[in-house]
C-alpha cells in the first residue's frame, strides 16, 4: 500500500520534469502528445531570445552576491551567537531566522514601499538586500549547527600553538566548518535563483530568469521554455551529485 | 631570580557565576618539574590546568611563569604547549602538517619546519607516520602526534589534560612508561591532569589532590601514601577499610583507640581530634597480615580478631573479606606464597604495624576543604 | 574567539553588526509597510485600508481563497507524504539514497519550470487529456486547470517534497523498538500507526504544516497559470494592486493581514504542538 503511494507520489512529482523534457522536442509549436516529429528548434530559440540570457545572466548575479554577502553575515552571526552568552542573544537567533516564515510578499512589498517611499535607493540595491535576507536563514542554520558540533579544543590547540585567535579560526575552525558552509551555500544560492514572488515586486526593466520565463509563458504559447527548463534540469542534478558525493543529502534539506 | 620554566600560583580562583570552580589554588613549580593533579571529576583539576594555559580568565590570584605575570598574557603568547584528553589533533592536516602548524604561526622560518618536524617525530618514534592524517592513526599514535606537535614549538610548559584516559588498559600501561621516559627525557616542566591514583604516583615528581575545587594535600607520591591527610585523601587512594573506635590517648602524631570490641590498637594520627572522641581507624588492604587462629590468646598489641567471610583469588594475592568488631567488613590482601590459607568462617587474628593504621575523624558528610592535619 | 573574561562583553556585538544591520533594514521596510497601510491620501491615520479589506467580498475572497487552499494542500500533501515517509523508513540505504535524491532532484528544480509542467500536463490539448482521448477513455478533453483543481495541484506539486522530507525527519527520529513492542504486544500495524508512529512524528507534521503553509501563501505562480485568471489567491491580489501605484495602500494592508494570519498559524500550531507534548508525554508514563 505505502509502497503504491510513494511510486505514485513519485511518478506525480516527476511528471511535469518528465512533461517539459518530452515536449522540448516536439517539432510543432504546441503541447500536444504524441509529438509529430522531433527538432531542435526551440533549443536555439533559448538562444536566440535575448531575455533568458539577460535575466539568467542577472539571476547569476543576484544568487552570487547574494549568498557571498550572506555567508559573511552568517559565520560572523553564528559565531556570535554560538560562541557568547550575550542579552538579546535568543531574539538576534530568531530576527536572522525569520525572514523564512515572513510570506515574501510582505517582504517585497515592504522593500518595494521602504525603497521608494523613504529611501528614493535605485531599483538594483533593493533586489541584492532582498536576495541575501532571504538566503540568510539557510545558511546561518547550517553553520550554527557546524559550529555546535565542532571540537572547540582543536580552535584551543591552535592557540596554545601560538596562533592568534583570529588565525586559530581562519586557519583551524573555518576550514573544519567548509562542507556546512557549502552545503548552506548551495541550498541558499538555489533559493536565490528560483525566487519568483518577492522578486516580482523589485524587478524593474531588468528581468531575473524566472521573471522573464512568467512573462514568455503568460505570452507565448511554444516549448521554448520547454528547452529551458530541460537545460536548466542541470542544476537540481548537479545539487543532487554534490550532495551524494561530499556533504550528505540529509543535510541539503535542512535536518 | 626564579629561572624558565618555573611556575608559581598564588590565591588562584575561579568563578562562574556563584559557583567556585577553583578557590585559593596555589602552586610552586621549578623548573623541570612534574606535577600531577590528581582528584575525581569535577574537582577543578581541569580548571586548574585551563588556568595555568590562559583558556580560563582568573576571578582572583595570580599566575607567574618565572618572573613574568601571566594573567593578562593571552593564550596564544604564554608558551605553553597542551596534550587534550581528545589529542585536539587538526582532521584536515596530516601528522607533519599538524605538527608545523604550531612553527608556522610562531614565525619560525619554513625551511627549517621540515628538520624541527623531523626531529620530534624521532622523539617519539612516529618517523614513518609524517604524512598520515590522524583518522588513519590508532590511539596511542595520535597521543604521540599530539605530544610531538606540543613539544614541537619548544614551551617553557607542557600541560596534560587526562593523558592515558582515552587509551584501553594494555596500551594505558605501556605508555605510562613511554610517557615517564619521555617527559624525563625532555626535561620540561609539565603539569598533568588525572583521576587516577596509579597514574599520578607512576608520572609525577609530586602529587597535589584535589576536592571541591581546592587542593587538599601536595606532596611526593611517597608521602601522600604513607600518610593521607584526611579521610578523602585515603579514600581516594583506596585500598583501606575502616573501624570504629574511641580515641584514648593522644601524642605527637600517634594516639591509641579503644575499639568496640575493647581491642586497644595504636596508629598514625593524622587529623587532630579530642581525647574521648570517636575516630575512624584505617586498615590498608595490603599492610594487614594473618597472625595466627584467634584462641591463641592476646596476640599483642595491634592484633585482632576478625571472621573469615570470603576468599577471592587475584593471581599472585588472595584476598580476605573479613568481619572485624563492630561487624565492620575488613579486607585483607596476602601473597599467596605466604601464610597458611584460612578458610570461610575461621576466627584468626590479624595484625598491623602502628605506621599502617591511621586514625581520622569521622566522616561526617562530604569533606568541605583540605585542613590541616 | 572565545568568551574569556568580563572584558569581551561587547565582542559579540561587534560580530553582530552586518546582521544587526540588515535585520534593522527589513525591520524598518515592515514598519513602512504598516505605516503606509495605516495611511489615508490625507496622510492622517486611518483603518480604512484595513476595513475594506476584511468588508469588500471581492477584496476577502483572494484570503479566504489562500486559507482554504492552504488547508486542502496540507491535508493532501500530510496524506500523501506519510505513506512515502513510512516507506522510506523501511527501505535499503541504498533504495532510501535513491528515493531521497529524486525527492532533492524535484525539490531544486525551479518551481516555476514545474509549474509549466503541469500546463503541458493538464491543459487541454494537453499530455493527460492527449493520452485520455488517444486511448479513447473519452472523446472530449477534461477540463482540469484553470480552475481551482488545477491551482490545487500545482500547490501539491510544489508542497509535497517539504513535507516528505519533514516527516522522513521526524519519523527518523523515532526508536524503532518502541513501534516493534507494540506489534509484538499485538497491535495490528494501522493500530501501531494510529497508537504509537502518529503521535510520535507529529513534531515533524507540525513543522511540515508550517513549510506548506508558508509555501500556498507564497504561491503566486501557481494560481497565475493554473488557475488562468480564475483564480486569484492572495500574493496574485497583493502583487496586482501594489504594482499600481492608486491602489498600493490596499495592498500593504492586505500584506499585513496575511503577515497576521500567518504568524497566528505557525504560534497555534506550535500551541497544539505543545500541549500534545504534554498531553502524550503524561499518557506515555501512566501507561508505565
């Protein structure tokens, strides 16, 4: 019985994958099954349409930034907030936290009144602070639980050894922290890279990939973005071969 | 003018918050000397030791390395080399790696890691395992490593937190021996951290135990066996039983009890206590000896009779659980070459010399502090 | 980087500042966002907003429309993802590694995209309607999206990995021998499900209510395309009046509703979660 269930859910969950690949082929501009013929064409079209290469190129961009900037926050926060008993301490843990249970449009909504009411900030800066709030969480959860498990004598060693404590951390600590920082790394730059709703509200003249996929869908009705996703099928099998390889798929999903 | 190496602490405390993890700690080290804290979990002895290396802040006191006052010198600068309980050996570095980190953040020049590294590697005879990661080493190996990457830098002080404790008992035997050699070898001051008796009395020059976060008595390890300052100390070493008795007479250092049995036996006292008081008065397992079936008459001073409840053979010594006055339970361990064997049940009369036999107050509770005797 | 000594009190501060910073930011954007929503045109304090939006019928609908899909799409993906959960549980590590990796496959693969599946899944001319009629199981297509069937299952779709994966996590963590007593005590296995699995994995149902739910309010998507317009659920509301600058201030006070309801859900469920804590662990010691 449960075993039913799960291929079910399975074959559910991979039949819009499945879907898009068979269509991307089709030679005839429509979804229709069984295709009349196979082609290429909108493998080019991908190419030839200026706007996924833009917004891929800015999605790049924003998740790259993004999940830099948030790596830095982050180490500097888990540290904080694992190393010291300080006042404010559980409420910091839960305000880096909360941007994961705030709905994203209150978030982009939010950002999109603050910039233009109170700032007057240009459009792009909006888009990168959304971008790494919303990664933050993933991976300040990851390193917190790297530095829990973390052998603080190995960092006590290093200083005895005549490293200074700043030295002990960069040269000792960090590098033992390297695969809950990657695995962080990846969950949060994938987050940043599909984000569509809170993105929708900052996105000006300059579309991110997955807003200029909504715009050719709601537009055009041909596989094109058909091929694209099948292209773009790349990313999750690279998550997956990662995470089978060196940082543990438990660990990806967040428990 | 106290020479590298030494160590000096005076009225050392350590709080957090009310509770008081050390209390009046203090300490004199010449150079070249080992110490051993010796006390039971919780005792302060690892507090002591993270106090000395700069990983614990002082509430009071003061520490001196030779002339120098340590307490404000952080960590990174007191030159103190630490063997972890864990070894603390780096995952990702290699034996030779981990051992040139220490030369590589004091500023000793590159060219000459490779010789250094050599060099304390032959110390301790892991020459071969240079380029092995410590995953791939056994236990005593990785305490080697540990050791090695330690003495590497050359500090004026080398701090040992349990250093056998992760070691099954075989390996924990031998290189109890290595370890004395090679500290002796050395010759560094060196402080270490344990819980066991053996250990400390194997190792160390002199013994400081610990309770409650304050040291209850320092001396060689000859000293402290012969005469424990207090029932915790001699509890703590083990290997004694008790029986109850009232203190009759009183001189410098020795007194005579009357037991409940009305046998008089004349012992070490080694805590003041009033004329007419009761006392606890201490047998070593290993310092009584059978003398004769009890119908032989008086057997003397210091002889009395006990009943034979069980026989347990340990190799080369069998040992006697035996029934003293007052029901007490007394053991006795004899070698088995020697004496007659005595069965379950037999009445004999056993006997200690008075240096043997210590008189305490009783214990009432948990001892607080170390007095003195 | 230790705490040592009562001198270092203002270190963590000090490595706080980029987060300090950034979290007043978006705390300061979502008092902006309150502000504006308790602004009339006049610039005086007014609740208008607010009053327009629980009153207006056309204005609650997209919130009604959000909670009641929010509720379906967590009953759906609990029913659906327990039967995986407690089948993964019983796998090969070799098996479970599989099934995991297809899960995590699914789940970073761009929602969106999967959205886009689901048209040429569901529309009708559709793979589905296709293979129906190509089989002859009916002559004229079905009509299964724009329409809120269709929303539905675009909102499993994308809910259904968070769940699996927080269930698979819970049930995890659960001793098996405790289930194995209660079989050989005789429980049949839907008695040991309902008696003893359930009640211990419902931390993991309790954390997959709040990903689920978190995920249908976020759902723009999803209505947007398979609902074709029929359907508009509240982040489709709020996005449409706040990119028209006449309307914005209706919008933040639709966000702050749902920001509300929101945060009054995820405090219930972890309310419930607490006193069935309680509850379970004072039955689990009377029955001894």
């Amino acid at each position: 019985m449960s075993r039913l269930v799960s291929v079910l859910v399975i074959l559910f969950l991979f039949a819009p994958l499945i879907a898009t690949t068979l269509i991307s082929f089709n030679a005839t501009p429509t979804f229709g099954f069984p295709s009349q013929g196979l082609s290429l064409r909108w493998y080019a079209n991908v190419f030839a349409r200026p706007e996924f290469w833009v917004g891929f190129r800015h999605s790049l961009l924003l998740a790259t930034l993004g999940t830099l900037a948030a790596i830095v926050i982050s180490t500097l926060t888990a540290v904080a907030v694992v190393r010291f008993r300080f006042p404010g301490r559980s409420l910091m843990n839960a305000l880096v936290m909360s941007p994961i249970v705030i709905p994203e449009v209150v978030l982009g909504l939010a950002i999109l009144v603050w910039i233009y009411a109170v700032l007057d900030m240009p459009g792009a800066w909006a888009l990168y602070l959304l971008h790494t709030i919303l990664v933050i969480p993933y991976i300040v959860r990851m390193i917190i639980a790297g530095l829990q498990g973390y052998d603080i004598n190995l960092e006590h060693a290093a200083m005895l050894l005549g490293a200074s404590p700043f030295r002990a951390f960069l040269l000792i600590t960090l590098p033992s922290l390297k695969d809950h920082i990657m695995a962080g790394a990846i969950v949060a730059f994938i987050v940043s890279l599909h984000n569509f709703t809170a993105t929708m509200f900052l996105v000006l003249n300059r579309p991110t990939l997955p807003t200029a996929v909504y715009q050719y869908i709601r537009t055009e009705t041909d596989p094109t973005v058909a091929a694209l996703s099948t292209l773009l099928l790349l990313i999750p099998l690279s998550v997956v071969a990662v995470g089978r390889r060196w940082l543990g798929l438990d660990r990806m999903v967040g428990r | 003018m106290p020479g590298r190496g030494s160590i000096r602490l005076s009225g050392v405390e350590v709080r957090y918050g009310s509770v008081v993890a050390l209390r009046d700690f203090g300490l004199e080290m010449a150079s070249g000397e080992i110490v051993a804290l010796l006390g039971p979990s919780g005792c302060g002895k690892s507090t002591a030791l993270r106090a000395i290396c700069g990983l614990q802040a002082l509430s009071a006191g003061e520490i001196w390395f030779g002339d120098r006052l340590m307490n404000t010198v952080p960590p990174h600068h007191r030159k103190v080399g630490m063997v972890f309980q864990n070894y603390a050996l780096f995952p990702h570095r290699t034996v030779a790696e981990n051992i040139a980190f220490g030369l590589a953040v004091s500023g000793v020049p590159r060219r000459q890691h490779a010789a250094r590294t050599g060099e304390v590697l032959a110390l301790v005879q892991m020459t071969e395992r240079g380029g092995h990661y410590p995953h791939q080493l056994s236990g005593g190996q990785q305490q080697r490593v540990a050791i090695a990457r330690s003495v590497a830098v050359s500090p004026d002080i080398l701090l040992l937190d349990e250093p056998l404790s992760a070691l099954d008992k075989q390996l924990r035997e031998q290189m109890r021996h290595e370890l004395t050699q090679l500290l002796r070898g050395i010759g560094i001051t060196t402080v270490f951290v344990t819980h066991d008796q053996e250990e400390a009395f194997a190792l160390a020059d002199r013994v400081v135990v610990m309770h409650d976060g304050a040291i209850v008595q320092c001396g060689t390890p000859a000293a402290i066996y012969a005469r424990p300052n207090s029932r915790f100390v001699a509890d703590f070493l083990g290997s004694i039983s008790y029986l109850g008795g009232v203190l009759e007479r009183a001189e410098t250092g020795t007194g005579t009890v009357l037991l409940d049995d009305g046998t008089r036996l004349r012992g070490q006292l080694v805590e003041a206590a009033g004329i007419g008081t009761r006392v606890d008065v201490g047998l070593r397992w290993s310092s009584l000896r059978p003398a004769g079936a009890a119908g032989d008459g008086g057997g003397g001073e210091g002889s009395l009779a006990v009943t034979v409840r069980e026989r347990v053979h340990r190799g080369d010594r069998v040992e006697y659980r035996l029934e003293g006055p007052g029901g007490r339970a007394i053991r006795l361990l004899a070698l088995t070459a020697t004496g007659a064997a005595h069965d379950v049940g037999d009445r004999i009369r056993v006997r200690a010399d008075a240096n043997d036999i210590l008189l305490f107050r009783p214990a009432t509770g948990p001892i607080r502090e170390g007095e003195p005797a | 980087m230790t705490a040592r000594g009562k001198g270092l009190a203002v270190a963590p501060y000090l490595f706080l500042i980029p987060a300090l910073a950034l979290t007043a930011s978006f705390l300061w954007a979502l008092w902006g966002l309150v502000h504006e929503s308790l602004t009339d045109p006049a610039g005086g304090v007014s609740f208008e907003n607010y009053r327009r939006m629980l009153t207006v019928p056309e204005y609650r609908a997209p919130i009604v429309t959000s909670l009641r899909l929010a509720v379906i799409t967590t009953l759906v993906t609990a029913a659906l993802a327990y039967p995986v959960a407690l089948h993964m549980r019983r796998m090969t590590p070799v098996a479970r590694l599989t099934v995991q990796s297809m899960l995590v496959l699914v789940f970073f693969s761009d929602y969106l995209l999967r959205m886009f599946g689901l048209i040429i899944l569901l529309g009708r001319r559709g793979l589905l309607n296709s293979l129906l009629m190509w089989t002859g199981l009916t002559d004229s297509p079905f009509r299964l999206m724009h329409n809120e069937l269709g929303v539905l299952v675009g909102l499993v779709s994308g809910a259904l990995p968070l769940m699996i994966f927080a269930l698979d996590a819970a049930l995890g963590r659960i001793d098996r021998s405790t289930e194995q007593a209660a079989a050989l005590l005789g429980g049949s296995p839907l008695r040991v499900f309902w008696h003893v699995t359930l009640p211990l994995s419902v931390p993991g149902l309790a954390a997959g209510i709040v990903l689920v739910l978190l995920v249908t309010v976020n759902a723009m998507v999803a209505p947007a395309l398979l609902g074709g317009g029929f359907v508009v659920m509240i982040s489709n509301f709020v996005y449409d009046r706040a990119i028209g600058l006449d309307e914005r201030s209706l919008a933040t006070a639709a966000a702050v509703i749902v920001f509300a309801v929101v945060v009054l859900i995820i405090l219930a469920v972890h309310a419930v979660l607490d006193r069935f804590a309680l509850r379970f662990g004072v039955t689990d010691r009377g029955r001894g």
